[in-house]
C-alpha cells in the first residue's frame, strides 16, 4: 500500500529517457553492454582474465580486478544520478542486478566464492563525505549483491581515514599518490584468513582498489579481488 502511495506521488521515471515506468526501460536498458577487457590491478596492463600477473604479484597485491559495465554514456548518467540523488537509491537493485550478472558470469569469481571462506567488503567514503551524501552507494551496492549470492557483508572493518580528492579530477599519475594512506582497519579479526571481494562503484585505473587491497592482506586477508560495476578506460 505505501509503495503504491509513493509510487503515485513520486512516480519512476527511466534515468535515460524519462519515459514513466521504471527507473530504467527496455530501450535504455539494452544500451548498457558488459565489459569485455581486463586489466592488471598493479601495472594497468591488459590481463587475458583479470587475474593480477605473476610478475606484478606481491604479498600485499590484489589479486585480480573484475570490471562488469564499460562506464560510458548512459551508465555514466545513471551512475550519477545513483550517488547525488537520495530518492533514486532504488536504483540498487537495477545496478545490484548488473553486479550480480557478473558475478554468477565470472568462472573465476565463481570458483573463489565455493572453495573459500569469503567476505564482501565496500570501498568506503570517507565520514564528512558519507554525511553529507547521507549514504555510501558501494555499500547499497555491496550489501544487495552479497545477500543475492548469500556470502557475508563486512559492513564495519575498512574506513577512509583521509578525505582526498576524488579521483576522476586527477591526471593517472596523481591518483595513486592520492589514495597512499587514505584507508585503515578497524576491525582485524574478521578478515583473518578470508578472500575478499571488495565492491565499488566504478574504476579507472584501480589506484583505489590496489590501496585497499594493500591494507586488507596487511590485516590478515589471505586474497583479496576488486570488483567494480563500471570500468573507465582511460
């Protein structure tokens, strides 16, 4: 009954096209198109299958980096519209759904998922940030998706200690200078020996992924993998 009362005085209207019905019509919905490359999280290099390369790997590396959308065109609108609209946080479960195709399309998240014991994890904003947006978009993102394929959401144990600047408004160059130091832990013992999946919304260059994942192996994550719904190439 209240959906129907909220549906009628804030009727949905499709991000792309504004044509009254759902948040995202057929029409739109066929425009946005899975990624189809990879890339190594350390050197930004192609990578066959998302795995990061043997000669890039270390003890604190991530391990792989799975973009699931290109990030163009009308995913870059609904995406926004997703982070700076309160009132479209419904958009979870379209955007959810995405992230869970790739999911259940990915052999190789697949196979991590049923020999280990995993945890999702969201990139964290920052407090002041999170405040002010009033909601963390890869937490809604996160905690939609783990509940889908029934692994655990670590909601409290990665934090941004540093507000820094957001990455798209720097060259490649900065951004990982940017990120140097920017999260920490503070929850150790739930992540000891566990594999990751750590979500966010979109990546570029995986600075933010690679920082996070240093922090996590360092605090007794035995794998860690980043997962993005959108991936900007640059």
């Amino acid at each position: 009954m209240l959906e129907s009362l909220l549906d009628f005085i804030f009727p949905k209207r499709c991000v792309g096209c504004k044509k009254f019905g759902e948040y995202l019509c057929s029409n739109c919905f066929a425009k946005i198109s899975f990624a189809q490359k990879y890339f190594c999280g350390v050197c930004g290099h192609a990578s066959y299958n998302g795995l990061t390369h043997p000669k890039c790997e270390s003890k604190y590396s991530i391990d792989g980096v799975f973009p699931i959308l290109n990030y163009h065109g009308l995913l870059k609108k609904i995406l926004y519209q997703y982070k700076y609209n309160p009132h479209l946080s419904d958009l979870t479960y379209v955007l959810g759904d995405f992230l869970y195709e790739g999911f259940i399309q990915n052999e190789i998240l697949m196979k991590e998922m049923q020999r280990k014991e995993c945890a999702f994890i969201a990139v964290p904003l920052h407090a002041k940030r999170q405040k002010t947006r009033g909601y963390n978009q890869s937490g809604l993102l996160t905690e939609y998706v783990s509940k889908k394929l029934e692994i655990k959401y670590v909601s409290s144990i990665l934090v941004r200690n540093k507000n820094t600047i957001p990455q798209f408004r720097l060259p490649k160059s900065e951004r990982h200078e940017n990120i140097k130091g920017a999260f920490g832990i503070i929850k150790k013992e739930n992540i000891r020996g566990l594999t990751v999946f750590l979500i966010d919304d979109i990546t570029t260059t995986g600075a933010t992924l690679l920082e996070c994942a240093n922090v996590l192996k360092r605090n007794g994550a035995q794998k860690v993998y980043g997962v993005a719904l959108g991936h900007e190439e640059k």
